[in-house]
C-alpha cells in the first residue's frame, strides 16, 4: 500500500504503517552522526550489547516494574524489539508448544511464535463500538491447557490500543503462577497511554519477577525506528539460553546506534509527556472524525480499528476503496480470528491533527454512505 502511494505522486493520507513522523530526541540524533565515525562504534563487539545501553535498560525496567536488574547480569541487546522477541522465542518454546497472545495481535508477533515452532492460541479483547477494548479474562482462564508454555502480551496492544489494567494483570500473574509459565512482555509501547493511565509492569507482582521477560524497543517510544535496537530484561536463568540464541540469529545489533538509544531512552523520562499528548490529540480527532460508526477507542498506542464487515465488506475491500479516495489503511488479515478480515486499521502517528481532519467524510465515501 505505502509502494503504491509512493508511486502515484499525489498526496495520500498515510494511515498504513507504524512509522511516525515525530523526530527523535535531537541528542540521540547527534549521538548517532558521532558514533558513526568512532571506530569502537564500527564493531562486532560486545556481542550482546555495549554496557551502556545494557545498564541503561536494566535500569528503565527496574524503574517501572520496580524489580531490581542489572545491565551486567539480566541485560542482552537485540536488533530491534522484533528481534529480541523471536530471540526470546527460540529460547524457551519447543515444537508444538502453545503461546498465549490477545486477539487481535500484531501478525508479525503471531508469526513468530510460528517461527519458534510454537502454536498462538488467541484471547480475545472484547469489541464495543465507539468504546474501549477489554480483556476477556473468562477465555483467558479457559485458554490455559498443558501444552500452554508462555503468554505473550502487550499493553496497550498493537493494534487496538487495548489496556490491560491491574485486574487483568493480577489475574495473568494468578495463571502464570499457578501453571509454571513464562510471560513474555513486549513493552514497545507501554508507555503510549492516554487519559492519565499510568504504566503497569507485571514483574513486579507476585511470583512473576522469576518468570517475567521484558523485550523493549527504540523504535515506538523513542522514535527511532531505523535504529533497528531493542533489549531483553530477564531473570538471570534466562540469560545463557539468551544469549546463546541471540549469537546465533542477527549475531550482533547496531554499533553505530546503541549509545543514541541509551541516551534517548534516559532523555525519555522528561520528554515522553509531550509526546504522548500529541498522540492523543491526533486520536480524538478519529474519535470525532468517525463518530457513529463502529471503532474501538484506542487506551494508547498509535492505531485504531474500524470494524467494516458491519458495512457488508472485508478489511481489504475497504482498504482498496479508500485508496480512491487517497487514503492509505491496511486490512487486518492475519492479525486475529475474532478481528481479523473484518476491521480496517489506520495508524495515526505518520499526520498531523490538521491533516486528519476530514478523513470521516472519506471513510463515509468509501463505505458508500454518502
């Protein structure tokens, strides 16, 4: 979709992938420009990180789930947050093994446990038009099985913007606890809340530090998605098996990009605010752009979910509609079972609040309601 609108020469509406058009902190932008001429930078070494980034965030981790890390013994860098997930992965799923994840779920996460060998059983969030997204913790009690090994969650989650809250998270630990398994947590973007939430990190609940990894990225909270970094926080008896996997796939991440990110994700804690509530504005606007039609209020994140198949159509019918009406969204095919085909979703981190404005009298166009 974006190679197509790339090709026409006109000027889209690029609601379609997970960039942002929001820059990245400028000194991490000026760190970057100086470890690419620093000939330690230019290096394979260390291969499971350079120590400042590790400290740095072992640290964050620490902060937010108020589990006590260290960069030196709980600490892997990985390529990218996507990386660092197939990496964890690798790591403790075997063939046939069942991972938990929300419905819908990004499909490259899903695809992953595939990857692994696993097998994604899906949960779902519960859909309300013109509200928010909840866990349904009745299918997640009856998710749990023997062949389940892990869960792998995020809040909010990619793409719904769905929020799990204290409640969901006590009961997560309880069935993590109570039947010995991993909880895989991708914190892409734990801290994209709106409305006042505050972050909440599982680790910290009982039982859970000794089973809890956390995979982190550069790309969604820092804005640094071309930097391809990410890390792995995990209990010490994780780490072998990490970095074992992690020698083996990708071999080494980024040199020329680690001390930006460590530097970014310190600048973060001041700087993050700003951020998110220009998120946040650009969001209301789709609530206001699409009122009365069935969507799914996002808790935070950056994308939100219109579900099409009230309109008689699939997601992919929808998405080639809008097209004509230079609009740039994709169809949701393969993110869920429950939402799936159904939904179209449209990213709101790449345009401004100015440049939304108007996309409900597109949407309405493309659905034939005007």
């Amino acid at each position: 979709m974006g190679s197509l609108a790339d090709a026409s020469g006109k000027d889209f509406l690029r609601l379609e992938n997970l960039d942002t058009d929001i820059p990245p902190d400028a000194a991490a932008i000026e760190g970057t420009r100086r470890a690419a001429s620093t000939d330690d930078d230019n290096s394979y070494l260390p291969f499971i990180g350079q120590a400042r980034l590790r400290d740095v965030a072992a640290r964050h981790v620490s902060c937010l789930s108020g589990v006590s890390y260290s960069g030196a013994r709980n600490c892997v860098i990985s390529a990218g947050g996507l990386s660092g997930i197939l990496n964890v992965l690798l790591a403790i799923v075997e063939v046939s093994d069942e991972v938990i994840v929300t419905d819908p779920t990004y499909a490259g996460l899903i695809n992953r446990v595939r990857l692994a060998g696993g097998v994604p059983k899906f949960v779902p969030f519960t859909f309300t038009p013109a509200a928010e997204w909840h866990l349904d913790r009745d299918a997640l009690r009856q998710a749990i099985s023997p062949n389940v090994k892990a869960m792998l969650l995020m809040s909010p989650s990619m793409p719904s913007g769905g929020f799990l809250d204290r409640n969901d998270w006590i009961l997560i630990a309880d069935l993590c606890v109570a039947n010995n398994l991993i909880l895989i947590l991708d914190t892409a973007m734990e801290r994209l809340l709106f409305d006042g939430r505050t972050t909440i990190h599982p680790a910290g609940l009982p039982g859970m530090a000794e089973r809890t990894i956390t995979v982190g990225s550069s790309a969604k909270e820092l804005r640094m998605i071309g930097w391809r970094v990410g890390w792995i926080v995990a209990p010490e008896a994780f780490i072998p098996d990490l970095v074992a996997v992690s020698l083996t796939n990708v071999v080494v991440p980024v040199g020329i990009a680690q001390d930006a990110v460590a530097t970014a994700l310190e600048n973060s804690r001041e700087s993050l605010g700003t951020y998110v509530a220009e998120l946040q504005a650009r969001r209301d606007v789709l609530v206001e752009e699409l009122a009365d039609l069935p969507f799914g209020i996002p808790a935070g994140g950056w994308s939100l979910l219109l579900r099409v198949s009230d309109f008689g159509i699939d997601g992919a019918t929808m998405s080639a509609r809008l097209f004509q009406e230079s609009v740039c969204a994709t169809a949701m095919s393969g993110w869920g079972k429950s939402h799936g085909d159904q939904y179209i979703r449209f990213v709101f981190a790449n345009e401004k609040v100015s440049r939304l404005k108007g996309l409900g009298a597109r949407v309405r166009t493309a659905l034939q309601l005007r």
